[in-house]
C-alpha cells in the first residue's frame, strides 16, 4: 500500500510505523494460520449429510481390572441392533483391509474396506459417478477413488471395468467416489463384503462375542433420540446375547464385553482405541497451537501498544493545537484508535501474503495440508474481516486514552508527562519476555523428555535391533531363514516373535494358577501373552533378574506351538500374578490345557520391556517360547550397516517372497514414531517461541530507539565529562534487563506448573532441571541485550557535540 494512504504521522515516524506493521502483520499471520489448522482439524468426519446423528459401536474387553479398547463390536452386531433396538434407524459395517489391487499383471498395494450394501447410504461418503443405494448391491461390487482408477486404468471410464484382489475376488467397478476428505477411515476403495464368498460375514459360523474380530459397525440413530438413552440400555443388550459368566476370562459376574456409541464426528480428535487405521488429530497439539498463537498475537498487539504510547511526546503538540482548535477527546481517541486499526488492516493485507510463503514450513510444523481458500467461507470470513478491527482496538485504545488526555495548556508550556503510561510499558515488556521465556523452558524440556523416553527403563538395548513385521508364520522356513542369517558375519543375534517395539497388538489373557502355588491368589487375570522363540531374549539385551531361563542349548520343537513347555515372565506380569518376589514365579507350573494335564513351566523373570509408549505403565509380560513368530529382530554389529541390512532384506525377500505387507525398519526409528505428537509439540514451541522472542525484541527495539533518541543529550554530557561508551552502556542496559529479570521470575512459575501437569502423562520423565529454567532466561536477557545495546552504542560512539547540538 502507498506510504501516501498513510497519516502523516505514521509516515514522518516510518520506522516505528514499519516495526508497528511487522510485528501485526507476523501476529495476524500467526493466528489465521493457526485458525486454519483448527478448521481443518474440526472439519474432520463433519461432512456427512446426519453427521450429528451417526456413531460407531465401538466395544471394550474388560479382563482382571485390565480393558481394551476397540474400534470394532461383534460381527453380527447389525441384526439385533435393529431388531431390539428400535431408535436405531440404520446400520452398516466395514471393516478394513490391506490387498494388493489391480489389472492385468499389475498389482498395487491398497487400503480397501469390505462393507455392506447400505454403507454409503449410513456413511454417505459423495459420489462423482453411482447411485448411493446400488453401488454395492451387487455382490462383486467396488467403488474407488478417482485417483485409483486412475492408477488402475488410466484416463479410461473405470465403470464397468474389472480389477483383481491378488488371492481374492474380481470385482466389479460400479462407482466413483468424489476427492474423499480426511476421515478416520483411509481407504482407496469400498467393496461388497459379498465378494469375499466363504469369508463373508453371512458365511461366517456364528462366534461367541467375546471373539471380536476387525468389523465396525456404524449405526444412525432416528430424528431427536438421545444418544446418552441409547448408550444406557447397551449393558442389558450385551448381557441378552452374551450372558456374563464367572469362569470367563472377565471373571465374577461383570460382562467380559461392553460396548459404547463414538459419535463419528468426534472419532478423529477424541476417540482414541485399538483398531483404528488412520493416525488420529492430536487434541493436545491443537489446543496449544491455538494457546500459543492468541500468545503470539497479543505480544503483537502489545508492541504497538508501546510504541504508540511511547511515541506520546511527538505527538503532544499536535494534539495541543487540535484541542485548542475544538477537539474533544472522545474525538481524538476515535481519531487514534482509527490510526491503529488502518494500521491493522495495512497488517492483515501484509499477513496474508506472509500466509502464503509460510505455508509450506506450517504444514511441515503440523504434518497435514492446509489451504488458504477456507478464509473465504464459513466462520473463518468473518474472523478475517473482523481481525483489523479487534486487534485495532485492542492495540490503539490505551493509546488513544494517554494521547486525547493532553492538557493543551500543559502541552504548550512544554509538561507533556503521561502519568501510568511507563508502568503499563513496563508491565506489556515484563507480559512479553515473560511468555517468551515460558515457550523457550516449554521447547527444551519436551526435547529432553522425547530424546529421554526413547532410550531410559526400555528394558533392552534398541540401538542396532533391526526388525521385520508381518511375515508369513511359517516355521519351516523361520528356521531356514534363521539358519542363512546366522551365517553373516554382521548378524550378532536374532530372533523371533509375536511383539516388538511400537507394536500395538494387545493381547489379555487370564488362567488358573495351580493348587499348590506360590501366588497370593488362585487366578491370573489381565496378562499380556505373546510368544518368542529361545533367541529372543538374547537379541534384546534383557537383564535376567530371577531364574536361570532356558536350559542350555534347548529348543522349542512341535510339541512347543500347541503346548509350550516353557515361559518367561517381566517382573510386573510376575507381580501382577500374585508373587511377592520374582523368584517366587520360578518353578511355577501353569496349566496349558483345560484338563490340567499340560503344563507351561516358568523358568525366568526379566526386567520390565516397554514396548510401547511411556505414556502408559509397565505391561505384565508373558512371552511363551515357540518356534517361529510374525516378527523378526536381528541386533546387528556396530559401524556402517548398510551393506549388512541390503544382504539381510535379500534374504528375507528370497525365503518370504510371499510377505506382501511386510514392515522393515530399525527399532530405535520405530519408536521415535510412538513420540510423534511430542515431538510436533516441541516443533510448535519451538517455532513460535522463536516468534515470540523476535516480536518482543522488534518492541524492544522499537522503545530503546526512543530512549536513546531522547537522552541524546544526556548521553552528550556524560562523555563530555568522560564517561566511557561502555559506562553510558550499562547505565541504559540495567533499565531495559530489569523487566526481563522480572520476566523470568514470572515465566519460571508458570512454566514449571504448566510442563509439570503435561510430564505427569508419563510413567518415565525427565525432572525440571532448574538449568533449563535459568538457559531460557539467559538466552532472552541475551537478545535483550544486544537489541539495546545497538542503539546505544550507535549515540554513545557519535561526537559529543552532536550530541550537545541535538534538538
């Protein structure tokens, strides 16, 4: 905008008007694109045409005062629903599964979800080409994305067209989904669940419903029913056709089963369960980009806020003569809150494009897409129009109050003081380095948190584990791959079995202890079984803490898969089961089958082994030694691993070619992805912090320019009478350091009450070292110090007669 759509003010004072402009533009920017991401964020699964009336039966295995959340319910949920149930108008279910989809030769790996034929009318995702009600009447049936049609037949009409699941069914193209928005449900394509024949679900012999499988079942509920009646008739419905029983898993006379309505629009930000595909929005991080950036904004608002009023006295006698001339002062506060709110809207035009460069580093910051098109619609138009205004307001009108209080009088004779005016700047510096400081201890103590989790009370060494996921279970050819991956000289260990870091397999198991057992109780609930083989233990390090484990050289052979001899146990499955000690469960025999004929034997205890997030407790671990295993993990000698890793993928690709799903990775990578969310928390902090550190040093700029300006004189004196560059340095820095001292005493409290609630999630966390506190505090006195310092040592270095001549 022409400097000329300025007041002359404003371009006679150009550069306090251009930090005035920055500051506002960076704030606005900040908050609209943070009100973007919020958007989206809140847009999530809202698109449906009864989005307030649509739930997903989600259920819960309750197992020894241990549960599961699931995303999924029994499979023949659907028919009793609408028959016992009369609020619920509709019902359909999906459940999602991994294929490798394609034509001809070419096969391509793709997210499908097998569904019945009324799902697009419950979840009535939009259609480019189709009818809603007959796309998946038909038993061969599949809707895909445009993008997958176009990978499967180029820019040919897909409808009509057949495409093959590799060791599946050829089904039949009858619709087009529309571009999909972002849903809690990722999918490439919709398809009859008739297609699967025998492995349908009304082929499928009817289970107890304890045996829930991956199925999910989306019901709508009828006009003005209330989900909360609904919700509080599902025990009663659950104990009709599944009857509670003593002797299951669940003990006593609670249901093993429960099940629980998620409204669908609040899945993707606040339902979090086992089950669920797609990595779900992280309240957390929107609720402190939103905190932070209203933070941003206000040290903004609060830099033009100093400035105007520090700027006061140029402006005295003008607003002297403008009184004389008439002027009353609800006109000239109008007249200047006016000024501020031009400046607001110059700043929201000038934000705008600052959106628009910092867009691709923002969705870097919180990992999805954004677009700028949502300001034109919604309530996201009139926050833009409305943004020049409020902040406007909010930045001009204690300005406007201290500049239309002048006495013309007072002003023309020369006393222009504004009593209050320095202590409320002094109280905006104190806000701002205050809320600088407070993000600075924010970004390094979630650093140190993350960087801590990912290596303290494991349990076992993550360093060089590299692991394999979902290979076929096939032990005939585990023992031959184990066999050829000995034989390389890097391959220090290996081993396989059914969990490894970052895996989010659950698993509860609850058992009968013997007559004569060590155990302070009869039964075992609430266990967490997987199985591992006799390397397993090696491969990871674990320390042995009771027991002799294995017998020497032993192995597990067939008589093993159905009725393992052997099992180890981590210290909190052990106390879980009742021992007092560790070596109390040594020696312990479990019964294996229900006649108590079998017996598993427990030969060792092992320190506790986190394989998932340190967000949750310890799990009760108890491995049983089989042969074979889904996964595999192989510690690797130290140094430069490429050429061993490429020789150990050729191998598994050449003993497993059948392994289409197969995962690949090291473990120490595996679980730096369980810390994603804290680790774009520390991103946030750590980028707005820097925001709020260059914003409030822009402020201080801004007034240590002023301060310098007007005790030019003052400082010509001082040298004339022989004062040093650096005297006259330390005389104007302690003025500008005091408010950021106080800034720290202020930010240290908040902070460490504010850090203290987020580190309580954690079950292992770092303390709240007190250098921390005092390097943040550091590092703001510091820029503090060099912005002042520019300006003083640019008037104190000047001649002292320039000095004397000033003014």
């Amino acid at each position: 905008m022409p400097m000329l759509a300025l007041p002359v003010f404003l371009r006679r004072h150009l550069l306090f008007t251009l930090l005035n402009l920055l500051g506002l533009a960076v704030g606005i920017a900040a908050f609209l694109l943070v009100s973007l991401y919020v958007a989206e964020e809140l847009s999530v699964d809202r698109g449906f045409s009864h989005a307030d009336r649509l739930y997903r039966v989600g259920s819960q295995l309750n197992v020894g005062g241990q549960s599961i959340k699931l995303t999924f319910a029994p499979t023949d949920l659907p028919g009793p629903l609408l028959q016992e149930v009369p609020e619920v108008e509709a019902a359909a279910r999906a459940e999602n599964d991994k294929v490798m989809l394609g034509s001809g030769t070419r096969f391509f790996e793709q997210q499908i979800e097998w569904a019945d034929p009324n799902f697009l009318q419950v979840m009535d995702y939009p259609l480019e080409e189709g009818n809603a009600a007959t796309v998946l009447a038909r038993p061969d049936g599949v809707v895909v994305t445009r993008a997958l049609a176009r990978i499967l037949f180029g820019d040919a009409d897909p409808v009509g067209r057949t495409v093959q699941v590799r060791h599946g069914p050829v089904l039949t193209v009858t619709g087009i989904l529309a571009p999909v928005p972002q849903s809690h449900l990722v999918f490439g394509a919709i398809a009859a669940d008739a297609a699967r024949g025998e492995k349908s679900w009304a082929r499928q012999k009817a289970s107890p419903w304890s045996d829930i499988a991956g199925v999910a079942t989306y019901i709508r509920l009828a006009r003005g029913v209330s989900a909360a009646a609904v919700a509080s008739g599902l025990p009663a419905f659950v104990n009709r056709h599944n009857p509670p029983n003593p002797d299951q898993a669940g003990g006593g006379m609670d249901n093993m089963v429960s099940l629980r309505l998620d409204p669908v629009p609040d899945i993707y930000l606040h339902i979090k369960a086992l089950g669920d595909v797609a990595a779900g929005g992280d309240v957390g991080t929107l609720r402190i980009l939103g905190g932070v950036s209203l933070l941003i904004l206000g040290i903004a608002i609060a830099n033009y806020t100093n400035m105007a009023t520090a700027q006061a006295i140029n402006r005295a006698r003008e607003i002297g003569v403008r009184k004389l001339a008439g002027a009353r002062r609800r006109q000239l506060a109008a007249l200047f809150t006016g000024e501020a709110v031009l400046l607001a809207a110059i700043g929201t035009a000038a934000a705008l494009a600052l959106m628009e460069l910092a867009l691709p580093a923002f969705q870097g910051l919180v990992g999805r897409e954004v677009s700028l098109a949502p300001l034109t619609r919604g309530w996201l138009l009139p926050l833009l129009l409305a943004t020049p205004l409020l902040v406007g307001v909010l930045g001009g009108f204690y300005p406007a109050l201290v500049l239309s209080g002048y006495r013309p009088m007072e002003v023309l004779k020369g006393r222009t003081r504004t009593p209050g005016a320095g202590r409320v700047r002094g109280v905006l510096v104190v806000a701002q380095f205050a809320i600088s400081v407070a993000l600075m201890v924010a970004t390094f103590t979630v650093q140190r948190q993350v960087a801590h989790v990912q290596v303290v009370s494991l349990g076992y060494r993550p360093e060089s584990l590299y692991v394999f996921t979902n290979l076929p279970t096939d032990i005939v050819r585990a023992a031959a791959l184990k066999a050829e991956l000995g034989r390389l000289p890097a391959v220090r260990n290996l081993g396989f079995s059914t969990l490894v870091p970052a895996d989010h397999s659950e698993s509860l198991s609850s058992f009968n202890l013997p007559e004569n057992t060590r155990s302070t109780q009869k039964e075992a609930r609430g266990i967490a079984t997987f199985t591992a083989d006799e390397d397993f233990f090696a491969t990871y390090g674990t320390t042995l803490v009771a027991g002799e484990g294995l017998p020497r050289g032993w192995k597990p052979d067939a008589v093993d898969q159905e009725t393992p001899r052997y099992a180890i146990l981590t210290e909190t499955a052990a106390r879980r089961m009742g021992y007092r000690r560790p070596e109390d469960a040594v020696g312990e025999r479990l019964y294996a089958n229900e006649a108590h004929t079998l017996f598993t034997e427990i030969v060792g205890v092992v320190a506790d082994m986190r394989f998932q997030s340190a967000r949750r407790a310890d799990q009760p671990l108890m491995f049983y030694i089989k042969a074979g295993g889904r996964d595999l993990t192989l510690r690797l000698a130290a140094g430069d691993q490429r050429a061993t890793v490429d020789a150990v993928n050729a191998l598994v690709d050449k003993i497993f070619p059948d392994a289409e799903y197969l995962h690949r990775g090291f473990a120490d990578e595996r679980i730096e992805g369980l810390y994603q969310s804290e680790r774009r928390q520390a991103r946030v902090f750590a980028a707005f912090g820097g925001l709020a550190i260059v914003l409030a040093n822009m402020g201080l700029f801004g007034l240590s320019a002023l301060t310098a300006a007007r005790r030019t004189k003052e400082i010509g004196i001082r040298r004339v009478v022989g004062a040093r560059v650096g005297d006259i340095l330390r005389l104007m820095a302690w003025q500008f350091t005091r408010p950021v001292l106080l800034a720290n005493l202020v930010a240290w409290p908040v902070a460490w009450w504010a850090l203290h609630r987020w580190l309580a999630q954690f079950t292992v966390r770092v303390d709240q070292a007190p250098l921390t506190f005092l390097a943040a505090g550091a590092v703001a006195l510091a820029v503090a110090l060099a912005t002042v310092a520019i300006h003083v040592i640019r008037v104190a270095s000047a001649r002292p007669v320039a000095a004397l001549r000033y003014e």
